[in-house]
C-alpha cells in the first residue's frame, strides 16, 4: 500500500490532501478497520478530528486522555489489544474494540496530530501494522 498511496499523492504537497488520501485508501483496503482518520493540534492545545473515514467522530478529545493523547506525549505509536481495559478510553463508536494510534510529525520532527485507526476486532493491529503505517505517514511531509 505503501507504493500505492505515494504514487496517488505525487507530486503534490498539501498535507490535508495527503492525510485525505492515506485514510481513503487504508479505510477501503483494510477489511478490519472500523475507523480510521486523523486527529490534528491545534495551536491552542486542543486535539480535533481531521481527515477520517468510518461512523461519526469525536469531535474534540479531551487533553491527556485516551490513546491518542498516550501517542502524543509519549512520543510513539500505542497498539491497544482492548480497547475496554486501556485506562481513560475515549468511546466515541461502542463498536470499537482495538486500536492503533500513530503519531504524525512533521519534518522538523514535531507531533502535530495522530492516525487513529479503530477495529471491531480484538487484538487486530500488531508490529507489523505498526512499522506499514509509521511508513505511510511519513509521506504526509515528504
């Protein structure tokens, strides 16, 4: 996938265009993802949906909670097996089961947002989603 998303993407350089794409394309090839989008920084410290595919997202996510404020401040990606024994788990869809949350950096190498991807299945994502997706993104600032 990873050749597929960079030849859709090239050669242009907006990185909302690109998330958009990513999403597009992990959403509709992945059987297990149930959710998948972006959550992005915003200047005042807020943590907002993006770019995303799947049920209605939580809009805003309420800060040093849950797996995507886990990605961000400690600095990697964070894969939850179960979603229901992971402390302080944001539910936006009750369907959701696991989770991968990727940190996005830019190329200065500061976090500006995550990709969170959701499954309907216990234990779906593993060190092998992991590596495939911190590789995918980075080609949103490429």
């Amino acid at each position: 996938m990873y050749l597929q998303i960079s030849g859709l993407i090239r050669p242009h350089n907006n990185p909302i265009s690109t998330m958009s794409t990513i999403i597009a394309v992990l959403h509709h090839k992945m059987n297990a993802f149930f959710w998948t989008g972006f959550y992005l920084l915003q200047e005042n410290g807020e943590l907002l949906v993006g770019p995303y595919q799947g049920t209605l997202a939580c809009i805003k996510l309420q800060k040093n909670t849950g797996v995507c404020w886990a990605a961000i401040n400690n600095s990697e990606t964070v894969i939850v097996p179960d979603v229901h024994k992971f402390p302080g788990h944001i539910a936006c869809d009750a369907a959701s089961k696991s989770e991968i949350v990727v940190p996005l950096k830019d190329n200065e190498g500061n976090i500006i947002g995550v990709m969170d991807i959701d499954s309907v299945e216990l234990d779906s994502f593993d060190k092998i989603d992991k590596n495939g997706l911190e590789k995918i993104l980075s080609l949103v600032f490429a």
